[in-house]
C-alpha cells in the first residue's frame, strides 16, 4: 500500500491533505483516484485512509481506522564520526529504517572531511530529504532528528545527551552489546558514537570516558564506520526487543 506524510485538515478531524510533492507523485505517477486506499502517518500515527479528492492539485484523504505503530520504544541517538565522500547519505538512510531515533554527525581529529558552515547546512538539507523517503519506505512514523555537525567537545556538554551512551571501539574488551543489556535493562534512552574512517584517538576516548561514555566491543573483527553504527543500532535494537 502507498504511503505517505499528511497534515490534518484545521476544520475537519477526519480528513488530512497530502503536500504539494506527494500530491504529485500521488496523481501524476501513480494516478491514485478517489476510494482509492492509501497509508497516511499524521502527527506521528499511522491511518488507513482514503483518497476523497483534490483541491488545487493537493490531494484530500479521510482516516478510516488507526493502525499500529511502527516506532521503538528505545530512543537511540547515533553520533557518527563524520565520514568521507557520500557515506553519511548512506548511514542516515539505513539508521532511518533501522529505527534510529536521532543522528548527529560529529567531527572528530581523524576525520578527513570538514566542512564549511555554509556546505554543513547543505549536507543537511539533503540528509533531512533522506530520512524522509527513507521514512515513507520504511514506514516511520516519527522521523529521525538529524543537527549539524558537532565537534568532541560540543558533544559532551550536550544537556540533551541520552542516559546510555557508549563508544564501540577497537581496544575495548568483555563489554559488547549484550553485556551493555544486561547492565542497563530498561534505559531511558540510548546513545551510540562512532569513530571515523581513521578511528577515536586516545584523547578523545579519555574524553568520552571522563563524561560517561562507556567504551564497547563490538566483536574481534574490525567494521568499517558505515557499518559499525548500523551493526550496533540493530544488535541493540534486537537485544531491547524491538525487532520482536
């Protein structure tokens, strides 16, 4: 079934009205009619609904009936070490469908790209129209946060910072994921930062460990910084029950 983003309508609690973008891909590519049955996820709930019509090319649905939701109940932060070329497009999308709940890119000493603040605000303009397709494909219904890039510093003064944070890293022993589960059984939410291409130097891990972060392994096998973040997330996720 299709999906899409909606908004309601101020004057009428049963309908919602698509945007401009949606309402064109609606009539344009798929060439949806009235009755038509369509997904539609308002103010962070999902609906089964109906196309009723369109005004001025925008595209009018009715809810029919609530359906379940798809969020976690674990709010997981993922602070990436900012990587080279495109992978941050790439990390965002699956974090998104994975169910992250917030990413924030972070620059670190061994990262190699850096950015100005005029590029930074563009790289988030395209990362934030990533996590909303990558929302509609995966069927989130809260779309994940994603800021600007943070530095070491900035990130640990953070007053938002979640109540779990850990740092997987290739010198930590005998903590992984299951061993962070079982000393922290229902966290209120989660953190989990990721070194760039050239890894965490000791500086910065003396850091985090100074404010709390939690140094883990994540096995005896060394991941590139795409996957790390999204093999911890999904190991997590699963270990909290959320891929139940």
């Amino acid at each position: 079934m299709h999906r899409f983003y909606s908004t309601p309508d101020p004057g009428r609690d049963d309908l919602e009205w698509l945007t401009p973008e949606d309402s064109r891909h609606a009539l344009t590519v798929l060439r949806l009619k009235p009755g038509d049955q369509v997904e539609v996820i308002s103010l962070g709930h999902p609906w089964l609904a109906e196309i009723v019509g369109e005004e001025n090319r925008i595209v009018c649905v009715r809810k029919l009936s609530s359906l379940p939701s798809t969020e976690p109940n674990l709010a997981l932060t993922l602070f990436q070490g900012l990587p080279k070329a495109d992978k941050m497009d790439w990390i965002v999308q699956k974090a998104t469908e994975i169910g992250v709940s917030r990413v924030i890119p972070v620059v670190m000493d061994r990262c190699v790209v850096r950015l100005s603040a005029d590029d930074a605000r563009r790289k988030l303009d395209r990362w934030k129209k990533i996590v909303r397709e990558a929302g509609k494909q995966s069927g989130r219904c809260v779309l994940p946060e994603i800021l600007l890039p943070v530095t070491i510093p900035q990130l640990v003064c953070r007053e938002d910072l979640p109540a779990v944070n850990a740092v997987p890293w290739e010198e930590a022993d005998g903590f992984g994921p299951l061993a962070l589960r079982e000393t922290f059984p229902d966290p209120a939410s989660l953190g989990i930062l990721i070194g760039p291409e050239g890894g965490i130097t000791a500086d910065e891990i003396s850091l985090l460990k100074q404010r709390g972060f939690l140094p883990m392994t994540l096995g005896r096998r060394i991941l590139r910084t795409e996957t790390a973040g999204l093999a911890a997330a999904a190991a997590l996720l699963s270990l909290y029950g959320e891929m139940e």
